[in-house]
C-alpha cells in the first residue's frame, strides 16, 4: 500500500496520537503519499459544538503542524492536507469561507449525516427504503459538485431491508462513479472491526460494474498505517470482487 488520503488527527474527539506518529507510522509502512483527511469544521448558525470534527478554531494548529511535518519529511514522504466531509448544501458558503485562507489539497465525501448535526447518522442501519435514496442520491449530489476526490466508506448506510432494494440503489451509485471514474474506498477500519461497512456484496456490485477501488485507512490511531493483516485482508476483498485497486489519486499523485 502506497499511498493513504484517509488519516484523522486528535482534533476530532475520538482519534488518538500526535500528527507525528502517524507520519511516522506511514513511513514504516513503505508509504509515499499520506493524506490528511480529518473531519471537517462546521460554522453553524446557532453555535452548536459538534463532538466529532474538529472545531474552527482548530484549522490554524492543523494547517501549521502539518506543513512543518510536510517540510521536515518531504524527502521520505508526500503530505497532503484535506479534509472529509459531509455535503450539506445550506452550510457549504460558510464553510468555503472558512477554508478560503488556507491551502487546502483536496477533501473526499464522508457522507455522515444528510443534514446538519445533530441529525440521523448515516452509519446506522435502516430498512427505510426512502432513507437508502436519500443517502445515495446525497453522495452523488456531493460529488456533482467537484469538491471532492473520491467517496468515503460509500456504503456506510446499512440496509435491513431486501437485498433487491439495496442492489437498486446501491448499482445506481456504482454506475455514476464508475461513469465518473471514481474508485469506490474499501475501507481498512470497517473491514478490520468487522462493521457492516465495507460490505462485500457492495465490492461485487462495483465489481461488477467495472468500478476502480482504493484503500482508506481510515486511521484514528497512528498503527492503522502500518497495519499490514488489515491492508492485505482489503486488498484480498479487491481481488476477490474483481476490484483493480488504485494506489494513488490521479488528481493529486505524488509532488516533486
């Protein structure tokens, strides 16, 4: 595994370690690229503290702790400085404000909630058909935009109800990003934890659509990027789902 876009830092709440270590961590791995993705900052109207993303204020200590680390070990390894985040179309001129001082890389879609917090987290299972199209139909809206490189744990919605139903919509998303050549993640923390995301039924589908895929590490503690049993279980699901994995994003690559 070469490269990682999918890494979170202690500002949001429920990650562990110094941005160090995780620099570090990747290094060990064989790593060239490591991507900085922590969960974006919101500015809401009324004042409301999410307790899992990093807080506005924060954006400052991120950017600067992470370029001094991108200066330091620019001979062993690429760093990038993004952010994932959720579409929330009311929400987004604030946040575009937000991060117009500083130099944002990229950013991919980590489709959480479908409107503001506190809301409905996506990541619970439903057997509301009508709850599965609104996510699906979000995250290709999320995409549409531009702002975002590739979608994370896309089938982080579960489903309870027919498979039928799942396969409706969830080929409906596999057909748009394949049409727009973005890989689907086979994420290493649903996979290693045994979540219900990344879903091997869901790997078939893309694979049979003829999808690309990418690992996300999705780390929340530094030895994620180094841990090689769940790197090789992800890219045994690839294999057997007919999934060509993709190390780097062609948008981004590796900086001279």
């Amino acid at each position: 595994m070469l490269a990682n876009y999918h890494t979170h830092t202690y500002r949001c709440n429920h990650a562990e370690g110094e941005d160090k270590d995780y620099v570090e961590s990747a290094i060990r791995n064989g790593m060239k690229v490591l991507g900085f993705s922590d969960h974006c900052p919101w500015v809401y109207p009324d004042d409301y503290v999410s307790r899992i993303r990093m807080r506005a204020s924060q954006i400052e200590d991120y950017f600067t702790s992470l370029t001094k680390l991108r200066d330091e070990y620019k001979k062993e390894i690429t760093i990038y400085i993004g952010f994932e985040s959720e579409y929330i179309p009311e929400l987004l001129p604030e946040q575009e404000k937000l991060f117009a001082d500083y130099p944002v890389d990229y950013q991919i879609l980590g489709q959480h909630f479908l409107t503001r917090e506190p809301s409905f987290y996506t990541g619970i299972c439903t057997g509301e058909e009508a709850v599965l199209e609104k996510y699906v139909d979000s995250v290709i809206a999320g995409m549409e935009t531009g702002k975002y490189q590739y979608p994370a744990h896309p089938d982080l919605m579960g489903f309870s109800g027919s498979l039928e139903i799942y396969d409706k919509h969830y080929i409906r998303l596999c057909k748009y990003l394949k049409a727009h050549d973005y890989p689907v993640e086979i994420n290493l923390l649903g996979v290693v934890e045994k979540r219900h995301y990344t879903n091997e039924h869901f790997l078939k589908l893309a694979g049979e659509i003829g999808c690309k895929a990418i690992i996300g590490c999705d780390a929340h503690h530094p030895y994620r990027l180094n841990y090689r049993i769940g790197q090789e279980a992800c890219q045994q699901l690839a294999a057997r789902n007919g999934l060509e994995l993709i190390d780097y994003l062609p948008h981004l690559g590796i900086k001279e």
